[in-house]
C-alpha cells in the first residue's frame, strides 16, 4: 500500500565536571546537585530528581536521562539500589541521542541494574552485559541462547534497599564489569564503542550517587564505530500525560497516554501542541493495528500515510523550512516539494488518526532558522 502525501494551503499543523582530577584520575559525572551536564531524552521533567545527592529515577515513564556528550574510552563507577523487589533500571553506554524507531531507548549497550533473576536462567540481576537496539558485541562466555549478552560469572549484588557499587572499564571496544569489588561479566569488540552515556528509567523507583568517570586515551573510533550524535531535537511527549498539547476538543477517552507510548482512537480529534513552530524537523513513530491509518500535521501541511503491514512501526521525519517541505518515511523519501503557503506562517503541530486507532511515540521537535 503506497503512502499518500497531500499537501494543501490551509494550516493545518494549526558532563563531567570541571572539578580538578582526584588522585585516582576521576571527576564527578554527577555534581550531587542538579543535573548539569546532562540532557534529559524522553522522561517528563520529574522521572529523574535530585534529593540529598542522590538520583532518584521514579520509572516512570519507562525512558532515559543521558550525558550531554559522549565519551569513547573510560572507567566509570557508581552506586545504586533499588527500592522495590523485582525493580529494574540501568545504566547504558556507547548510546545514541534519540530512542530507535518504536522503541523508548536507544541503541548502545546495556549494563543492568536489576533485582530479581529469570526463571529460565536468561538473564539475572547480578550484572548482565548487553547490546540493544542494533548495537553489537561479543560476550566473554556464549549465552545459553545465542544471544548478545553475556551473564555474571557470580552473584554478587545486595539485595532490594541496600547500595551496589558498579565499576565499568569500557577501552577500545571492550567493556568489563565490576559488581561490589569484583569482575564479573563484559564483553569485547562493541559497535558503537563511543556514544553517550544514559541513566535508565524502568518501572519502578532507583536511586544513584557517587557518578564519576576516569577518561582513558582515545583510540580513534571511527563514525561507524560512533553513537548518533545529538541533533537538537527535543521531547514533545513526557511519558505520563499531555501536558504540552491542547486536548481540549478531544473527547474524554479518545487519547490516553500508555508509558512511552500515546493512543488516539479511530474517531479522535486532534490534539494540538500549545507552541507554535515556523521552520522545523518533525520526528514521530507510528504504528496501526490494521496496517493504514493517516494523519494532519497542522502548518499548512496535511500528510496522509498508510503502512503496509499490522502493527509495523513508522518513523516519520518531516522538515519544513522556507516553503520547501520533506517527508521522509522509513529512510524513504515520500515527498520534497515546495510549498509557498508554508513560507514565514507559524503555527501548531497537530496528531490524528483517521480510520484506525493509531499508536505514536518519540514524537521530537527541532526549530529551524
């Protein structure tokens, strides 16, 4: 099923510290603070808190908190604990900015920080390694399943309410993992080796301290070898509700907010964000349980898509600048014309469904000149 574009003239888009080394070559990561030097991704403003010098990630929505660069080679330490059994969170290296396409994180590899084991033995909460989301790497001892992850030699983790200390060693492709003093999993030849480093929010309540990181000599990570940088985009969606959009017109129950996902039904209105935005890039993530829907963006711009299979995820780029408009549709490009009416007229950005109940998520914004 082909997408189909129509444009029309109407609007309708409506760090590390600058702290000195310690004598063991680190420096805070986190100040104890704020979070100066960190960039929030895709978590509403009180996901992640900070109280008494500690990070407290309430989980909710599931999503991440990352560094505001990234970094290649390094020894990074940290202490966390959890404050509910079963509780899961995690700390994620080598990541890109922005989450993959119908996912809340982004691709790099994982470090878990975790309570609790599978029963099937798959993975455990004593120090796993992984990568995710596209990300790759060889794990020091084979999964008993094939998989990308390699499972702590020992148990070494303290229970739910008491503190862990990690010690991550991540050089030239290789990442090794300390649980309270002692090696116990890691994994080599990481791609990407060099990206951001992010906090993890998952469910339920963590807390951290004690971030620093000791940086080691560079080896030279090629742009294959590298995170996607940062691009300037910004959330239009907080994980836990609408605050941002005018739902107003919108009958009750017709848009609900599901964790990192939000929900229109086949007959919603649509819901509008409260800025308006002249020049810019839009990116979104849709998905149909039908396999077609279609959607207005308001800004003298009205897209009409239609996926080709159930339930498959969409990533959407749309820019408008200066009377030129693109839409681009899963690196594919569907549309660059120009657009006049567009040219110098502010306006909303609009979402709605037509047809068929429609799933959005990683809904970002960037303002052009």
């Amino acid at each position: 099923m082909r997408p189909l574009i129509a444009l029309s003239s109407v609007l309708l888009f409506g760090c590390a510290s600058a702290a000195s080394p310690d004598a063991d070559g680190f420096v805070p990561l986190f100040n104890g603070k704020d979070f100066t030097g960190w960039a929030r991704v895709n978590c509403a403003h009180e996901t992640f808190r900070v109280e008494g010098g500690i990070i407290i990630s309430t989980g909710k929505p599931t999503g991440v908190m990352r560094t505001e660069r990234m970094y290649e080679n390094y020894v990074i330490e940290l202490d966390w604990k959890h404050m509910k059994e079963r509780g899961n969170a995690g700390l994620f290296i080598h990541s890109g900015a922005v989450p993959v396409r119908g996912q809340p994180f982004t691709k790099g590899h994982e470090i878990q920080v975790l309570d609790g084991d599978s029963p099937d033995g798959t993975w455990t909460g004593h120090g796993d390694v992984f990568s995710i989301h596209g990300a790759t790497f060889e794990p020091d001892r084979p999964h008993p399943k094939g998989w990308m992850r390699c499972l702590p030699s020992e148990k070494r983790a303290n229970p739910v309410g008491q503190w862990n200390h990690y010690r991550v060693v991540v050089n030239n492709g290789s990442v090794k993992l300390e649980v309270n003093g002692k090696e116990v999993s890691g994994g080599t030849k990481c791609n990407p080796r060099k990206g951001y480093i992010c906090l993890e929010s998952e469910g339920s309540e963590c807390h951290f301290r004690n971030i620093r990181i000791k940086e080691l000599p560079s080896t030279n990570a090629t742009a294959e070898e590298t995170g996607e940088a940062d691009q300037g985009f910004k959330s239009l969606y907080t994980g836990l509700d609408f605050r941002g959009w005018n739902t107003e017109s919108a009958k009750p129950g017709t848009w609900n907010a599901k964790d990192w996902v939000f929900e229109g039904a086949a007959a919603a209105e649509m819901i509008w964000s409260e800025k308006e935005y002249k020049n810019f890039d839009l990116l979104f993530d849709w998905r149909s349980p039908k396999g077609r829907a279609s959607f207005q963006l308001k800004g003298n711009f009205a897209i009409h898509l239609a996926e080709g299979k159930p339930n498959e995820w969409h990533r959407v780029h749309i820019t408008v600048k200066k009377g030129q408009s693109t839409v681009v549709d899963n690196d594919t490009t569907l549309v660059q014309d120009q657009a006049k009416a567009l040219l110098g007229i502010p306006g909303p950005i609009g979402l709605q469904p037509f047809g068929d109940r429609v799933q959005f998520a990683n809904v970002f914004v960037k303002e052009l000149d």
